[in-house]
C-alpha cells in the first residue's frame, strides 16, 4: 500500500447511537506531525481517543506500522499521550514521574536512571529532576509530561490541545520546543489544537475538520493560502466571503457589482486585503480598533459587514462617518465548492 505509519480506514465513532465521525479515512506518515484542527466539537478528542484504544471503534479499522490494531488494548498499541491537564503524579518528583512507566517495564535500575537522565535532557529540564510538579511552571509541567511520554519510546505521540493551558508566550516557546524534540526523535506525531496558528506553525500537514468529516487536507501552505471551501477560507482569515454570479456579489444584507469578472461560486478577501479611503464600494464605519501595526474596522454596507484591517499610520476613520472602500481583484480568493 501506500507509506502510511497510521492509517485510519473509514472510521466511523460514535458516543452510543450518536455517531460523531462517520467515516474518516487519512494516512500518516513516519515521522510525520500531523495536526488534526477544528472548531471544539468537530471531533479531534474523540479521533484520537480512538488511536489511543481509549473507545471502541463503531466502524471501520485503524492499523499502525502495517499491523491492524482495531481491538489492540490502549497498553499494547505503542502510543503516547500527552494532554492538556499535564496528568503528574503531584507527590513525585520530575525524575520518578518519568521513571514511573519505566519502573512498570521492571527495567534495571541503571537503564531507569539513564532512559529518565536523556528524556529530562531532550526536553531541558535535567536541571529540575528533584523538583516537585507543584514546584514547577505550566510549560515545565507540560515539557515534564511530554519527557514521561517520550521515554516510553512510543511509536507515535497523541497531543490533545497541549499547549492551551498556557499564556501566550509559553506557549510560543513550548511551539519551538515541540518542532525540536519532533525533528530530534523523529518520532510520529499527532497535535489537536483548534488554533490556527499553532498548527500553520507546528504541522507538516493539518487535517481541517469540520462535524467529523475532514474539510480539507494539505500543507499549512495549502490551506493558508488555497483554502478551498469557504468553512476552510473563513477558518484561515478570509473574514469577508460571498457569493459571486457574474459580476454581482452577494452578502447576508445585499448585493453590489465588483469590477472584475470573477468564477461563479464564492469569493472572499483577508481583512488586509480591502482598501479603504476609496473605491466603488460605499459603507458606514460600524466599529474601528487599534491593534498595534493595524487599525482594524468594521464597516456596514449594503452587503453586510466588511472587514478591514489597514495600517495604523493611516489616519483613522471615526464611527458613524461614511467610508468608501474597494474590493480588489488583487488578494481575491475564488472558491469553487460550497
Ligand atoms: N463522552 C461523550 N459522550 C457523548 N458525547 C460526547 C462525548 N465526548 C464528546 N462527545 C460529543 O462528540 C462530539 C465530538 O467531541 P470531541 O471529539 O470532544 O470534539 P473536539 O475535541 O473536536 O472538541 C461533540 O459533539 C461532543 O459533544
Ligand atoms: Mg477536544
């Protein structure tokens, strides 16, 4: 077949009769981080469960390294976990919470003390081994979970939303820190976030999911700049989506002309993407917000609502005054599914 390491074959899960994902069907690659995202709810946790050995399968076969591993116990499957909640043994120390799984193996003492030494090490945390979780920041929690799971030498790590119990710049670094340990171990990976960035930064490829099916599969490249559903547009930053027949575009409130001939289906421009000052297009400014390098607005017009975001040096368009804009040619994206 082909050179998938996990392959999951119409998989279908359900929670009793609720089916959540009816048949998912995607090839991960050794050594591959793959990203599973989506909107909370879409099935990310649940797919994983189920390659974990955490639920039973309601359909379909999840096979790993070439062997079916459908009705495998969770504990023969050779799979790591890492979640959100780090999940430490609080009254142990660093160096036994990473030794506790090694120590279930009953290896001898010197192989522990060496396996415990090199997955503190790979995560930079051997200068901690006798500290306490409770003695420890978030992201050290986090990197001590993610040394427990690596010296089981599993052959693919599950991460679910790792990183969202972190502030902003932990998780930042704890990015960096992934990528590394990833390109270091080689190891296979799969990461469940629902935040765009964190997977356009993290993944070698992201599945976009959306209620159990998947949306789109490709490079964070792929999707960032060839989203091809206007779920997928809309999840990638593409705030301004219509409908185009002809030259009319249509939007919730209304229609209007844009002066370029565009494939009938969808069309949809980035907030920065929009010009505002002038053009042909007519609205009201609803809402302006400075953020940094960017004036972000909110204009009514006929269509509806636009974004826009421009740059903060340009003078700024007070609320309630009425602002021309263009949609231009230029940085328009055309959908053709719906
Ligand atoms: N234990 C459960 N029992 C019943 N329904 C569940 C259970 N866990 C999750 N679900 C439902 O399954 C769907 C997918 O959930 P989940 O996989 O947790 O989504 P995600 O991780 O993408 O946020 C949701 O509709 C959720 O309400
Ligand atoms: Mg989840």
């Amino acid at each position: 077949m082909s050179d998938a390491f996990v392959s999951l074959q119409n998989l279908s899960l359900a929670y009793g009769k609720t089916v959540v994902v009816p048949d998912l069907n995607l090839d991960i690659r050794k050594g591959e981080l793959i990203a599973l995202l989506g909107p909370s709810g879409c099935g990310k946790t649940t797919t994983m469960r189920a390659i974990a050995g955490l639920m039973s399968l309601h359909g379909g076969s999840i096979s790993i390294d070439g062997i079916d591993m459908s009705r495998t116990p969770a504990n023969k499957r050779g799979i790591g976990l890492v979640f959100q909640s780090y999940a430490l043994f609080p009254h142990l120390n660093a160096f036994e919470n990473v030794a506790f799984g090694l120590r279930l193996k009953k290896l001898p003492k010197s192989e522990i003390a060496s396996g415990v030494e090199a997955g503190l090490n790979t995560v930079g945390l051997s200068h901690l081994a006798d500290r306490k979780p409770a003695e420890m920041s978030g992201g050290q929690q986090q990197r001590l979970s993610l040394a427990r799971s690596l010296v089981m030498q599993p052959k693919v790590l599950l991460l679910d939303e790792p990183l969202s119990n972190l502030d902003a710049r932990l998780r930042l670094e704890m990015r960096t820190e992934l990528q590394r340990v990833q390109r270091d171990t080689g190891i296979t990976m799969v990461f469940v976030t629902h935040d765009q960035s964190e997977a356009l930064a993290l993944a070698d490829r992201i599945v976009l999911m959306k209620d159990g099916l998947i949306e789109q599969l490709g490079t964070p490249d792929d999707l960032y700049n060839r989203p091809e559903t206007a779920f997928a547009a809309d999840f990638f930053g593409f705030e301004n989506i219509f409908n185009v027949s002809g030259s009319i575009i249509t939007g919730p409130q209304g229609s209007a002309p844009i002066n370029f001939k565009a494939v009938d289906g969808h069309l949809a421009w980035r907030p920065g993407a929009i010009k505002i000052g002038n053009g042909s297009h007519q609205g009201t400014v609803r809402g302006v917000a400075f953020a940094g390098e960017q004036r972000e607005y909110v204009i009514d017009c006929q269509l509806g609502q636009i974004k826009a975001s421009v740059s903060a040096d340009e003078p700024a368009h007070e609320i309630g005054t009425s602002i021309a804009f263009d949609l231009p040619k230029a940085g328009a994206l055309s959908i053709l599914v719906t």
